[in-house]
C-alpha cells in the first residue's frame, strides 16, 4: 500500500517521524531516498525520538556508516547514512545485512541499493520530494504494509498549528 503525506514545515516532518516510530515493533528496516535537504534526518530523529531517543543525538554518520543506539525497552535503533558512499556501493551492502531483524534500522540514501532489498520483511520506503516553490514543503510518499500505513492514513494533509 502506499500513500502520500504533504509536510508544510520540518515540525510537520519530525512528526510523521514521531507517528512512523509509534508503528514500529522492532524489526522494520526504512529505506529514505530524496535529494540533499529533502528532510531524511529529520524524520530519522523524529522516528528515533519515538523510540525513546533523544532527537538531538541522531546525526549523520560522518566517520562510520552506521551509528548504533539504545532506546526504551532495550529497543535497538541503526541509522546508516550512505551518502558518502554514494553509488560507488554498487548496489550491496553487507553492513545493512548484519542489522536485520536487530531493531529498527533507517537507511538514509537509499536509492544507492539494489532494488531486492525494498523487497525484504517488514520494509518501509520513504521517497521525500521538494515542493516547487514553498522551501519549507515536503511531499512523502509511504510504501508500506497495511499496518503502519492504516495509522498514518489519517495524517496524509498534516496541517500543525
């Protein structure tokens, strides 16, 4: 199933991050494309927040490719950025394979990867578009299972006061 939610502001993106992360039950992987500034890391830190994660200590890996965290309940959460590795990847990466079903994992980036990947158990795509002229919009467009998507249906206008 997929759906389609329009963001009018970054609080708007951290929250649809905030009520994916409420979904979640610890074994989902969430693949994010866009382009640089579509709002990745900030619906990662509003998903991790969600998981008991203070948002502030969620950043792209710089160094490594893959920061490691405990939230609520021993909840473990993987956030991979692959954009320094850009396409130079080819497609695998065998660091993602480690993680699976170890907590939730969030693959920044992720139209690098293969496309068999999208394909695996519990897998969430998130492809974050720019709106023409409003800096601030985003359009999220939601490939997932009934489950999660059912809550978040609702919440496709998200309109923040």
């Amino acid at each position: 199933m997929i759906i389609e939610i329009h963001s009018q502001s970054p609080g708007d993106t951290f929250k649809i991050g905030e009520k994916i992360g409420q979904q979640l039950k610890g074994d989902e992987i969430i693949f994010l494309k866009g382009e640089l500034g579509a709002g990745k890391t900030l619906l990662t830190k509003g998903i991790a927040r969600a998981l008991g994660i203070e948002a502030d200590e969620v950043v792209s890996p710089t160094f490594t490719l893959v920061n490691q965290f405990q939230g609520k309940d021993e909840q473990r959460f993987f956030h991979i950025d692959l954009y320094r590795l850009g396409p130079a990847i080819a497609g695998h990466l065998p660091e993602i394979d480690d993680y699976i079903d170890e907590g939730v994992i969030v693959v920044e980036w992720a139209q690098f990867l293969e496309s068999s990947y999208f394909e695996l158990k519990n897998s969430i795509q998130v492809t974050l578009r720019l709106v023409k002229d409003n800096e601030n919009a985003r359009i999220l467009e939601i490939n997932a299972q009934d489950r999660l998507l059912k809550e978040l249906e609702p919440r496709r206008h998200l309109q923040c006061g």
